[in-house]
C-alpha cells in the first residue's frame, strides 16, 4: 500500500492545504465536496503536488515538514521531480 502526501490550491483566493492521504484523488473530491470544515469555504480546490511513499510513518514525517513551508517553497517543490504529478 501507498501512501501520500498531497498539496491542494484554492482557486478562490490561491492559498494552499497539505494533507496526507491514501488515496489523494478521492480526498480531493471531499475537499471539493465540502467534507473537510477548513477547506469548505475555499472550492474549488485543485491538486499541485504528489508524493508517495511506502509507509504511513515516512508519510506523516514529510506532512508534518511540509506545513512549515513557505508559498514560495511550496511553488518550489510542485515543479521539483519529487512530484508525481509531474511525471
């Protein structure tokens, strides 16, 4: 099993929510579904940024870094090969 960590943009005001995931393309759609409170006044979102990794723990390890990012490193590292997306 894999898992993600992800980096959602809201295309209302362009601020950004880091999440982790199994399964990110099915939390992205509660994200635009207004299953999360947070993220509910911000639809729609878009996704800017995958990675994956092979255990829960690496997982939350690279969550938990990624919310001290800045908007700029955050631009930074959806255009770095660490995206999947991208790929």
């Amino acid at each position: 099993m894999s898992y993600y960590v992800y980096i959602i943009q809201s295309e209302t005001d362009g601020s950004y929510y880091k999440g982790f995931s199994e399964d990110y393309i099915k939390r992205l759609e509660q994200h635009n579904n207004s299953w999360s409170k947070f993220t509910s006044s911000k639809i729609p979102w878009k996704l800017i940024h995958v990675e994956s990794f092979e255990n829960k723990k690496s997982a939350l390890k690279r969550e938990k870094a990624i919310k001290k990012y800045s908007h700029a490193q955050i631009e930074q590292l959806s255009l770095s090969k660490k995206n999947i997306l991208t790929q």
